[in-house]
C-alpha cells in the first residue's frame, strides 16, 4: 500500500502541467524536463561530431583515390618514358627533315626559277607567272603564285609530277583545264604555292606583334 500511494504521488506530480510555466511544476517533473533537455542536447553534440567525422572521413578516401589515380599515371608514365623520348625523338627529327624543305627567304627567287623550268623544259609556255602576295603564319611565311601555261596533256601532267618532285615544298592547287583554241593543247590555271621558313627577326616580329595585339585586346 505504501508503494502504491508513493508512485500515485509521483505520477500525480506530472498530472495537469502547465507547459507555458515550467517554474511552476513539482520539483520531479522539472528535473525530468532539465535531463530530458540535457539528453537531447548530448544527443544532438553527438550526432553532429560523428557527421562531422563522415564527412571527414570521406574527403580522406576522395583523396586517397585521387592520389592512386596520380601513382597509377605517373607509373604509366615512368614505364613508357623510354617509348615517349623515342617517339619525341623521331618527331624532332621528321619536322626538321619539313623545314630543310622549306627555303629561307634568300632562296625562294631560286625556287620560283626552279618551277619557272619544270614548265619550260617540258616544253609548255607561261602565259601567267605573277607571285602574290606573302602570308605569314607562326613560322612559316606562304607565297601564292598564279600560273597559267599552255600545252599538250602529256606535258602538263609531267609538269606537275615535277613540280611535287622538287626538292623543295610546292603545291599546285584550284587546278583548272581548258582546251586552247592556239594549236588544240590545253591551258591549266593554278594556284601554286610554296612555303618558306621564317628568320629568326622575322619569328620575333611575329611574337612581339601577337604579344602587342594581346595587350592591346587586354587594355
């Protein structure tokens, strides 16, 4: 009887609580809510440390992976360093083997000689050799040369199978046939062109122009 009429009065002590006024509870519902409180924020604490440490946790695996991936390339890249040097190597020596074909500026009166003769000596007749005017890229300048030359066939198709044989970088190009009414031979027009490389001065005009266009744009 004395335990029933203890826990009645407890549990009378949580019965019509004002939730507005909690200074006006029993002293055991306010140490309940005041522990209920202190769990919840201990909870809570705990709750946001652990999330902390998952995301802490996370970001240490993104990074591990992140670094094998770099071993991984750089293994790769240790294993074929041999293969890259070769491949540079023969790359270094194919694009100096394309400039020894370009004539420098002192020798391009000689080329344009050279194609002048490939017609000639196949017997063909310039009616047009008029060189254009000379665009320069990074480093390399091309000359255009309109041509228009008059002959048999034969003639004009072994001109242009010397014209690729020379020595130097010619191409024919816009290529155009027709029949000449001088004799019943043809008369091919074309665009011939050739390339040249760049002086050192006139690289470093190039750059220094590009570099002025550059601050010119930024300004």
């Amino acid at each position: 009887m004395a335990l029933n009429l203890d826990i009645n009065q407890l549990t009378d002590q949580f019965r019509g609580l004002n939730p507005n006024d909690p200074g006006s509870w029993p002293a055991l519902p306010r140490a309940a809510a005041v522990l209920g409180v202190f769990a919840l924020v201990l909870a809570l604490g705990w709750f946001l440390y652990l999330s902390g440490l998952q995301d802490t946790r996370q970001a240490g695996i993104d990074q591990e992976e992140q670094l094998k991936t770099e071993y991984r390339k750089k293994i790769a890249q240790a294993v074929n360093l041999e293969a890259l040097r070769q491949q540079k190597e023969e790359v270094t020596q194919y694009v100096n083997s394309l400039e020894k074909k370009l004539p420098s500026k002192a020798e391009m009166d000689a080329l344009l000689s050279d194609i002048n003769q490939a017609g000639v000596g196949r017997g063909l007749q310039f009616e047009l050799f008029k060189p254009g005017q000379v665009v320069v890229k990074d480093y390399y300048a091309e000359l255009p040369i309109s041509i228009r030359i008059s002959g048999r066939y034969h003639d004009l198709a072994s001109f242009t199978g010397d014209v690729a044989g020379l020595s130097r970088i010619v191409t024919l190009n816009e290529i155009s046939l027709k029949t000449n009414d001088k004799g019943g031979g043809l008369t091919m027009e074309s665009v011939a062109k050739t390339f040249r490389y760049l002086d050192p001065e006139e690289v470093s005009a190039v750059r220094k122009a590009k570099q002025d266009a550059k601050a010119g744009v930024k300004k």
